[in-house]
C-alpha cells in the first residue's frame, strides 16, 4: 500500500464528504477510492470513516488521525516546492482563473508580459464564467467580480465595475429613450442567459431595489452576441462597463436609465492563504495586481 497516496485519498474523501464525489473529484473508479481508504484503516487497525445517511462521519480516532495526516501532506508540499526550487526563484506551473470576456479582454494580455518577464514559470488560464473551487479545481489564483463570501482566501481589490443598460442612439431616436425601469415594457430587450432567460433586471433608486420587467425579444447565450446585437439597434442591452467602454466612448452605444444603475461591484484577485508563498505566485501576485488596477481605472465609464 502506498501510504501516502492512501493518506491524500482520505482526506479528498473528508473534505468532499463522500466517497463518490471524492472518486468524481481525483479522477479515480469508487472502487479504487474505496479501497484505499480500507486499506488505510486495515492498516492501522483502526475505523477512521462512518459512511451514513448524511455522508461521511470521522470517528474520534479518525479525526485526530486526519488532522496529523493534513500536517504531514503540507509539510510533504513545502519540502517538494523547497526542493524545486520554487522559493529560491520564480518557476513552476500556475492555475489562474478569470470569467471569460474579462479575462480575454484584460488578464489574458497581462498574462503575456508577466510570462515574458518570467520565463521559468508557466501559466494555465481558464476561463470561465463558472465560480471555480481552489482545492476540487487545483487552481492557484481567480479574479472575482462581485461581493466575496468570507472565507480564508486573500483578496486584492483590483478596482470595481458597474452594471450598465445600453442602446444604440439609433435605436433610442426610433423608440426613445426608457427613464424608468418601468419603460422596459415597451422596448425591445435583448437578454442574455443559459438555459432560460430572464424576464427581469432590478435596478436601485435611493438604495431601494426596483424591478423592471419585460418581453424579451432576442435572447442569446453569450454577452459578445448580446452587444453585436445591439450595436445592430435591435434593442436594450444590459452589460458590465468593461465590456463596452469602447462602443460608449465611440458614440456606438448610449448608457440610459443610469440613476437607477445598481451599486458597482468589487473585482478582486483572490488565492490561498498558505504558511509559506510560492515565489512564483508572489510573483505574478506582485506583477499582475498594479496592471490590472491600472486596466479598470482605464476602462471605468
């Protein structure tokens, strides 16, 4: 038995609460999974897991095993990144995560200049519109756009963005121009969602939220289609500032209904707290965090 590889599987088991979601989440057959865990408690003589109806109880025993096996795993990384080389220099792998318009338009060229100033790291950049976890995802660095959740992450505001409702002046001159959200009704709205669409957008006037309803006449399934589609002026488009500050600047989209534009929303790079930090995310930490900030406040409307 691979002691070690037992040790991981426990814990994966542990903090996903399951057997079957700890099989989803390493990649391996439930069987396997479950076999490493018995092995590991045949070992040592010793029942560490109550499978239940609720999922998977720790025994006293297996709670203090757990909380020994945690120590050594991480006292195992630090030795493997010290031996690397990892905190003598910059170099290694990294996993950063970004939503996908965001990311293209503004981490991806930030991305490049920290990769040609430092050659000996590499970078995975997803992105994605989907909330990522560190631990299941394996990533080391995510921006974030809106209010964070406590957690024991670290966080960087980065700057913040707003949610804007836009047209094109071609459009506003044939239909006119909504004051309120109640004038949705009567504009033709293009939404953007996945599988069903919304039929709402709530605003703020004097911190009180307000509804506007409406009859979506385009809906699409990416944000790119939603803002061609009202450069086109088939209508009312609701969008982050960052993704049309051009078409604003340019005269190609006109902001309205902008005294009930909801409170902006914190962007934020976000990564593990850990005893000891890598020098390769140190240094993309230090690298990336005055570019982007300088890139929002470029880009604020």
């Amino acid at each position: 038995m691979d002691r070690l590889d037992a040790m991981s599987v426990l814990i994966a088991a542990v903090e996903s609460g399951s057997l079957s979601k700890a099989s989803r989440n390493l990649r391996l057959p439930l069987a396997t999974v479950s076999r490493k865990v018995a092995d590991l408690e045949a070992h040592l003589n010793s029942t560490l897991l109550i499978r239940s109806g609720k999922g998977l109880e720790l025994t006293p025993a297996g709670r203090s095993y757990v909380t020994a096996v945690k120590a050594i795993l991480e006292q195992l990384t630090e030795a493997e990144r010290a031996a690397a080389g990892e905190y003598t220099e910059p170099r290694g792998d990294l996993a950063v995560t970004a939503p996908i318009m965001f990311g293209r338009m503004h981490v991806l060229p930030v991305v490049a200049r920290f990769l040609s100033a430092f050659p000996d790291v590499a970078v995975a950049l997803v992105l994605t519109d989907r909330i990522t976890h560190f631990l299941d995802d394996q990533v080391d660095v995510a921006l974030r756009i809106g209010v964070l959740p406590d957690s024991s992450l670290i966080a960087t505001g980065l700057g913040s963005i707003r949610r804007l409702v836009c047209a094109s002046p071609g459009y506003l001159a044939t239909n006119g121009v909504p004051t309120t959200p109640d004038d949705l009704a009567r504009h033709s709205v293009i939404s953007f969602g996945g599988v069903s669409s919304p039929t709402t957008w709530t605003f703020e006037s004097k911190g009180v939220a307000v509804t506007g309803s409406f009859r979506s006449r385009l809906s699409v399934n990416t944000i790119d289609a939603a803002i061609d589609a009202g450069l086109c002026g088939m209508g009312l488009i609701r969008v982050n500032s960052y993704q049309v500050v051009d078409h604003v600047r340019s005269g190609q989209l006109a902001v309205v209904l902008e005294d009930f534009a909801p409170a902006s929303r914190p962007v934020h790079l976000v990564y593990d707290k850990q005893n000891r930090l890598p020098l390769k995310l140190r240094a993309f930490v230090d690298f990336v965090v005055p570019h982007l900030r300088e890139r929002l406040a470029q880009a604020a409307l």
